[in-house]
C-alpha cells in the first residue's frame, strides 16, 4: 500500500532521526542494522519473540473500560490498554526481549543500558537473568534515590547499576555514560536502548518492538465495537506513544494525541514538553526537538515522573508532529497526580507516573469532546514504583501526619 | 592545500611529528583559558584544538567532562571559542575547533564555517559527526575553504575508511583505542594499525589522538603519524587552578617527545 505511515524504516523520518554518532559506534550500529533487518523477517526469531511475548511477559495485554473513572472525563467511553500487566510492570518489556534476542544472535554476552524511572532497567535487568547476559544498568543518580525499589529489584535480578553522578543526575546523563561505556566495550557488548530515539536503527527497531501494543488493540476495539476517536499515550522519548500510534497511523479518523511532562508548567521552563517548548537539535545521536539554549547546550528537563524526565523526544514523534498526524499536549505535574488519584480510587488501578499523564490527557479532552466519543488510553506502566512519592506528594506519609 | 597542511609539511620537512595541544575554552575561566591558549603556542604546540564546551560530549572521559561542565558554569559561549581562534592565530600556531556537532548545527552549517574562517582557524574536527551524517557540513566547509577532519577507529570497515578519508581534509584524526578522551599508560599497536589504513585508504596526514598523556608516548607515536594530538594531559595540568606553569612543563615535554623520535 502506498502512502502508509506505518513502520516507516527510518533512518530519516521527514528530516528527523539519522545516525549522529562517533564513527568508533558506526560498525557496531550497521552490524546490529544488519542483524535487526534479517532477524525481522526470519521465522525462527518472531516466533521466539511471539512465544516469550506469550508465555513470559502474558501477552496480548487486556483492554480494561473504566466507566467510573470516566464519569470524570466528560461521559466520553474511556479504555485502558494494560501494558500495566506485562512481566515486571510496563511496556518497556516488549522491547527489551526483542533486543535481548538480538544480543544472542549478535553473539554477544554482556549488555547495558539506561534508566530513568528505572523500568527499562528492571526489564533490561530481567531479560539479561533469563537469557544469561552480563548486565550493566546506568541510572541518573538523582533518580537512584527517587526510584530506589527499582535500583533494589535490578540488583536482585543480578544487575549492576551504575549510579550517574554528572551533569543533571537524570536519564539523558545516564544515556552520555552508556554510550562512553560502548565505545570502549563495542565488541562484548550490546546497547540495549529504551526508547524509540538514538541513532538508527534504535527509533524504528524499538517502534516495531512496541508495535505490538497497537496491533493487538486496534484488533480489541474493533471487537468491541469500532475503533476510538482517539488514541493518547504519555510521551519521554516515546516508546509506549509511539507503540500505541503505530497500527492506527493509517486510520485518518483516529486522532492521536502523546502528552508530554509539562512539569511546574511551560512557562515556568521546569519542565520537560520537548515538542511544545523545543526547537530542532541534535542529542544522543539523532536529529529530533530538544530542549537546548541559543548555542545549542542541553537544558535540563524537570518533571515529577523519572521516566518522562528527558530534554529530547523520538525523531518519529517529531516528524508526525510536524506532518500533523499527531498532537502533543503538555500535562502538568500536578494535573498528573490529580489523574493518578483519580485512576486509583475510581478504579482500584494505581497507574505508574508517566502513564497518568495520558490519564490526564483522557480527562481532558473526554471534557471536550462529551459523551459518544470513545478514548484509547495506554497504561504504559504500574504505579508499584511510585507509592512513596504519590504518598508524598499526597502526604499520606506517616510523618506528614506527625508534622500535620 | 590549507594552513593546516602547510603546517603539517612543514614539521615534516624538519624530520618530525607535529604537536596539537587540545583545550576547552573557558576552563578554568574564559581569561585564563585564553592565557592557556597562547601558553600551548609558546611552549611548542604547532597545532592548538580549541573545544567549546558542549552539555553531552560523549566522546570525553571524566576530565574533559569535567573541564566542560566547569566552563558552562562560568558562562562560556560558543562566541568565545572564535575568540580563542584568533589568540592562538596571533600567537602564531594553526588554529582548529574541535566541536560536537549541536553547537555547530544551531549555528548553522554555513555561520559556523564563516566565523571560524573569519577568526582565522583552520578547520573542524568532529567527533560525533561522520561525513556521510553531514553533507551539509562538508559543503558549508567546502564553501569557506575550512578543512573537515573526520574521526577513524579501530572499528572502522575497510568501505568506511575510505569514505572518512575521502571526505577528510587537512589531516585524518586517528583514534588507537576504542574508548572515552582521557591519559592511557599505553596506546599499543592498534594505533600504528588504524595509521596503516589510513593511509592505506589514501589519507597523506593522520594524527593520533586519544590516550597520549606522556613524552615518551609522543615520541612513540611521532615515528609512524604525522601529528600527535593530547587533550586530556594538557586539561590535567591546567586544572581548576588554572597552572599556566604546570601546563607550560607538560607541553614542553611533549614538545621534546615529538622532536625526539626520528
């Protein structure tokens, strides 16, 4: 079919994406190209993902509807899609067994990557303990002490995770020191990005890998009836978004709307909405929006949710972005946590951070657009993770009470 | 032909390698770093690399991280590393700005070459920009009469040799080790390997950079590359307290390193 948006193989998207990297990382990113293009349309590795994907992660993920919790979104008919109930608790699990596989393929034994709220971490982590691989997590050290259980559970799993103490602490540091660890470790070794940015062929590989979210629910909608007016995701550098977007690019009719970590607020510049506040840049290999300063320096990034905490967005995003094919919306810290609230006690599902930022996306627009319409929502994620900082920010602690 | 080449021929025709001195500009102050900049010259850099700072350089160890992240505290500007340019342009070495690619880009391909040319440099190395990333670059650069020096490793294929070395004007900027800037005790005989082909692929300058930290290791390599390139050393000796002396003693060892080798 011409003039599909789907699967677009990169490596430019419009002219988004490309490979900006040290030529030390140019061989290893043709070879793990190279093995990614024949393992996709080999049988033997689909097969193997498919049957982990159903026998280990629990897949096809449900579709939950949550009519209480929509009662609050305007009387639109609002669905949870629930990678929330995926082995070790997000989506991030999808992407890293494809990677894992590809690993072995590669013949390589040893793999590393980055984490922010530390999700792609504990997948990672988990993949590594099932298929036997040395593992080495880089976390932001600022988000070591915020996501600690997670830090706790990667350890269990047999990980090593390496506390980031330069620059902001945050996710894009830890990416900086994942790479320096590449370049020196090039041949054990293979990067197992989390998200759909990064040099090619990480934006299109991750996006296939995450491809399934959207896949199996277009598939759930039509079943139950037909498909959304709209489908939303949370957005950091886009891989539940752009997992979720995929299989409905080609369905005109469906609006897709990512909702970006606004933070204190745009206008406040604490936050981290890279397409609303960004401009074009170059970051961590490949040209996308970035928050950056007249010369070009990364800015930092501030949002409540570690795994949204990121000054750059996927080169894909930026290119349906500008073609117009899908929004993206800033959502507060605070409208995030009113969402996250709100899920939990209408429905009885605690929600990670990241994904109540949809959540709000949901609310709001299910406001604007009233009873009849019917919203797709993503659940990237379990909120398990985020209970101390919810109660925090809630102050349910005990010591709140005390000091109350 | 450029400055650069004429440079590098010019060491060559006195029987030995050419000393390229590397330095953030603004580390540990703008003032200071400038001063350091002439200090490179004085003490026997042929070539001196000036970096401006940028947030993520990927390619740099622990020091020059360090060294950058300092700087862009302190408020330096990418306009300071032209004006750094022209120092070591007066002081009568051959300019070069070593920059990662965002910097350049939010300049624009075409500004950037112009302000560099305008200050008096050379040319620009680019460590995370590779000449099939950035046509766009080399024709701004082409456009200006700026040399591109491109990156090669121990990794490189044989087909991408050949295209970095095509696309590489001035000299070709040989990394031995497969890792981060930053001093290592040897740089072993991957260096002479990626010099072999480089040349191999055509390359009639290749400089060494990377892992350099001591006279007897510049000597080492001034035997089979044209130039030997130290960054993280240089950094080192300058250090917070912005040592003009230190950094003086270290650039003359290296200095006698290069002449001592053939």
């Amino acid at each position: 079919m011409t003039g599909s948006l789907q699967e677009a193989p990169g490596p430019y998207f419009g002219e988004f994406g490309g490979r900006f990297v040290p030529e030390a990382l140019m061989a290893a990113l043709d070879e793990l190209t190279d093995a990614y293009d024949k393992a996709r349309i080999d049988p033997e590795f689909t097969g193997e993902l498919e049957r982990l994907a159903r026998e280990y992660t629990g897949r096809p993920s449900i579709v939950t509807e949550v009519p209480r919790f929509a009662a609050h979104c305007g009387g639109a008919r609002v669905l949870l899609k629930r990678e929330d109930l995926n082995h070790t608790g997000s989506h991030k699990i999808n992407n890293v067994l494809g990677q894992a596989l590809l690993t072995k393929r590669l013949g390589k034994s040893r793999v590393i990557a980055e984490t922010g709220a530390g999700q792609h971490g504990v997948a990672t982590a988990t993949a590594a303990a099932l298929m036997g691989l040395d593992c080495v997590i880089y976390m932001g050290e600022e988000d070591t002490e915020r996501q600690s259980l997670n830090v706790a559970r990667m350890r269990l799993l047999g990980a090593e995770v390496i506390p980031v103490a330069t620059g902001t602490r945050t996710l894009r540091d830890a990416i900086n020191e994942a790479f320096r660890d590449w370049v020196a470790n090039v041949e054990t070794t293979n990067y197992v990005f989390g998200t759909a940015a990064g040099p090619h062929p990480f934006p299109a590989m991750v996006r296939d890998f995450q491809r399934v979210i959207s896949v199996e629910a277009r598939a759930q909608m039509l079943a139950l009836g037909g498909l959304p007016d709209a489908v939303l995701a949370c957005v950091g550098g886009g891989s539940n978004a752009i997992g979720s977007f995929d299989a409905f690019l080609d369905d005109a009719d469906v609006r897709l709307i990512g909702c970006e970590a606004a933070g204190d607020g745009v206008e406040t510049g604490r936050h981290a909405a890279t397409l609303t506040g960004g401009r074009p840049g170059i970051l961590h290999g490949s040209m996308s929006y970035i928050l950056q300063d007249e010369d070009g320096q990364t800015q930092p990034s501030h949002s409540i949710s570690a795994g949204l905490d990121y000054p750059g967005v996927g080169p894909e995003h930026t290119w349906l972005s500008s073609i117009g094919r899908a929004e993206y919306w800033p959502v507060t810290d605070a409208e995030a946590m009113e969402a996250f609230r709100l899920l939990t006690r209408t429905e009885g599902i605690l929600p990670a951070i990241e994904s109540a930022h949809a959540l709000a996306g949901v609310i709001r627009l299910g406001r604007e657009l009233g009873p009849g319409a019917t919203l797709l929502v993503t659940l990237s994620g379990r909120g398990d993770k985020d209970v101390e900082q919810a109660a925090r920010w809630f102050e349910m602690l005990p010591e709140d009470e005390e000091t109350a | 032909m450029s400055a650069l080449t004429d440079r590098l021929d010019a060491c060559k025709a006195e029987g030995r390698a050419a000393l390229v001195g590397y330095l953030p500009v603004g580390y540990p102050d703008v003032a200071t770093s400038l001063a350091a900049m002439r200090v490179l010259v004085e003490a026997g850099c042929d070539i001196v690399e000036v970096g401006p700072p940028y947030s993520d350089p990927v390619l740099d160890g622990p020091m020059i991280q360090h060294a950058a992240a300092r700087a862009l505290e302190g408020g330096v500007k990418v306009d300071d590393a032209f004006a750094a340019v022209s120092v070591v342009a007066e002081a009568g070495a051959v300019p070069v700005v070593m920059s990662y690619a965002n910097l350049m880009l939010q300049r624009g391909w075409s500004r950037f070459a112009a302000d560099l040319k305008a200050a008096g440099g050379a040319g620009v190395i680019t460590p995370d920009l590779t000449p099939d990333a950035a046509p766009a670059w080399v024709d701004a650069a082409r456009e200006e009469g700026v040399d591109t020096i491109f990156l090669v490793a121990p990794s490189t294929t044989r087909e991408r040799m050949q295209l970095t070395c095509d696309a590489s004007t001035g000299f070709v900027y040989a990394t031995p080790l497969m890792g981060v800037t930053g001093e290592r005790a040897s740089v072993g005989d991957a260096a002479e390997r990626v010099v072999k082909g480089a040349r191999d692929a055509g390359a009639e300058r290749v400089c060494i950079g990377v892992g350099v930290a001591t006279g007897a290791q510049a000597a080492e390599i001034a035997g089979y590359a044209d130039g030997v390139i130290v960054g993280t050393a240089l950094v080192r000796a300058l250090g917070d307290e912005g040592d003009l002396e230190r950094l003086r003693a270290k650039v003359t060892e290296l200095a006698e390193g290069v002449r001592a080798a053939r």
